[in-house]
C-alpha cells in the first residue's frame, strides 16, 4: 500500500460529528496509521495496519467503527481483543469518549473481575465488546447469555501476540462462534511472520499498511 499523507480527519471520509468529538479531546491531526487505515476500513476492507507504540492505532479502527455503527446500530456490533485488561481499559475508554453523543453501549470482559456481573453486561448487547482472550473464551463456553455471531467488525489489537503463541487455545474458541462474514481489522507494533502468514492465508484482499521507521 502506498503511503499517504493527509492533513485532516475531513480528508479522510469521517463524519462531522466524531470530527468533532477528536477536536474536543485536543486531537486535530490525523496520525499516519489513522490516515492510511481510517478510508479502507470506511470501504468495508480487510486491514492489517502496524506502527509503533503510541502512533494512534486504537482511534485507527476506532473511528470507522463508530461511524459504521451509526449508520446501522445493533448489538454486539464489533469484538475488539487484546492481550492485557490494562489495554482493554485504555481502548474501551477511547471507544466511550468518542462515542458519548451516539450513547455508545461497551463493556469490558477481563479476568479478576466478577463472571456474573461480566455475563449480565454480556446478555444486555453493548455495541462494542473490549475482551481480553482468556476471559472471553471462558464466557463463551461457560453461558448463553450472549451471541457474537453477528459481529460486524473483529479487531485484534497487538495481533502480534495474540497470534501464534501462548493464546491460541483461547483464540480458537473464540474464532469459531464468530460468523464468517465479518470485516477484520488487525493491528499491532509490527507486522510479524504470523501477521505475514495470515495475510498469505487469507481469501479477501487485505489492505497492509506498515508506518516506515523514522530515521
Ligand atoms: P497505540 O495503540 O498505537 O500504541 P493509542 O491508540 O493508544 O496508541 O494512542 C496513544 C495516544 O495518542 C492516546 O492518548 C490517544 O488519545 C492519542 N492520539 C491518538 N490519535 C491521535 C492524533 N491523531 N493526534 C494526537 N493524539 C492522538
Ligand atoms: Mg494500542
């Protein structure tokens, strides 16, 4: 994919109104990552997008969501999973920030947290489920008080760690009560072998934007 430079979140297809709610979190500029993903995640695309740490990736499929979202609201709309509840937090957080005036539903499936309560947050459909592996799959094989098969968008935040490695298991329970139509957003530090074999592996065109290393 070639690199693309923007100077404006308007460039970039975004509707007014989360427009608006970046500018009133001081964020004006879009960041590289934001810029090269942000349009082909809005055109229904398959990304794969990598760029270091701090470089705005949650906003990157953020953003798209939201804006899908609204055009079609339904729970559970997108499943976004990441390696550490610290990380789920901070991405749940930008989710609620951004999506306050749509009145956003999430919730935040962790371990150390009550499964109960977890479950009945669950059985309510939030738009947007944040989940940490682990937990998640102990949820989907433990109750039935929720369905992701009708997910509309995956995200694998830190795609690198959780493919390929000590999450597998848990990943592969999850995967498999996912429809199979369903739009993937993966995105990490880098793009890895496994990021690289799934990219070869995989039927739809998948969009890879890699930022280039400063020098
Ligand atoms: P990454 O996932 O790439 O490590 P984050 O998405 O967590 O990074 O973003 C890091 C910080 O940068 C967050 O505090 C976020 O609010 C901020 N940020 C995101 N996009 C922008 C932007 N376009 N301009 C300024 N700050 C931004
Ligand atoms: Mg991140």
């Amino acid at each position: 994919m070639s690199e693309k430079t923007s100077k404006a979140f308007a460039d970039l297809n975004l509707n007014p109104w989360l427009i608006r709610q970046c500018t009133s979190i001081g964020i004006k500029v879009p960041t590289p990552i934001q810029t090269n993903c942000i349009p082909a995640i809005l055109e229904g695309k398959d990304v794969i997008g990598a760029a270091k740490t701090g470089s705005g990736k949650t906003l990157a499929f953020a953003l798209p969501i939201l804006q899908q979202l609204c055009e079609d609201p339904y729970g559970i709309y997108a499943l976004i999973i990441t390696p550490t509840r610290e990380l789920a937090f901070q991405i749940a957080d930008q989710f609620a920030v951004i999506g306050k005036p749509i009145n956003l539903k999430h919730c935040v499936i962790v371990g150390g947290m009550d499964m109960v309560t977890q479950g009945k947050e669950l059985a309510k459909r939030p738009h947007i489920v944040v989940a940490t592996p682990g937990r998640l799959a102990d949820h989907i094989e433990s109750c039935n008080t929720f369905s992701l098969a009708r997910i509309k968008f995956l995200v694998l935040d830190e795609a690198d760690r959780l493919l390929g490695g000590q999450f597998d298991g848990q990943i592969g329970t999850i995967f498999k009560v996912l429809p199979k139509k369903k739009q993937c957003l993966f995105f990490s530090a880098t793009v890895t072998d496994t990021l690289q074999k799934l990219k070869e592996v995989t039927e739809t065109d998948v969009v890879v934007y890699e930022q280039p290393a400063e020098i």
